[in-house]
C-alpha cells in the first residue's frame, strides 16, 4: 500500500518537475486524482475486511447453533431413559 502511494504521489511530480511543461495547478490536480485514488482503494479494502468478518461471525454462529443442538439431542438421548420422559 505505501509502494502504491510512493508510487501514485511522486512520480508524476518527479516527471512533471523534470520535463517542466506542468503547472503547478496540474500538478496539485494530478497528486490530488492520485490521493483520491489510494483512499477509495483504502475504503474498498476496509467493506471487503468488514464484509468477510461479517461472513466468518454468521458462519460462527450457525456452527455453535449446530454444536448446541447437537448437545442439546445427546443429552436428551441420556436423559430420556434415566427420567423416564416420553416423547
């Protein structure tokens, strides 16, 4: 991601400054584009983190709703002859 940045944000100003043909308005402009560019890269990679996290934590939750019925139906399997409960 810093690469990206390093990337983005000085070397079009390094190639504007060496061929002196850019003002400094486009410049700004570019390094601007270039700055807009990496935050919406940013904010892409933060949804997609949060939207997997998201994915892992119903996952979760639907194999601990498993693990417990799973319990749940072995305990009853013991207990029903034991108290002498009719289903």
């Amino acid at each position: 991601m810093k690469k990206l940045l390093i990337c983005t944000l000085i070397v079009p100003m390094l190639f504007a400054c060496a061929t002196e043909r850019k003002s400094i308005a486009q410049i700004n402009a570019e390094r601007n584009n270039a700055q807009a560019y990496v935050t919406t890269e940013s904010l892409e990679q933060q949804r997609m983190q949060r939207q997997n996290e998201l994915e892992e934590s119903i996952l979760r939750r639907q194999q601990d709703r498993m693990e417990n019925q799973s319990t749940r139906e072995k305990v009853d399997t013991w207990l029903t002859p034991i108290l002498g409960i009719q289903r």
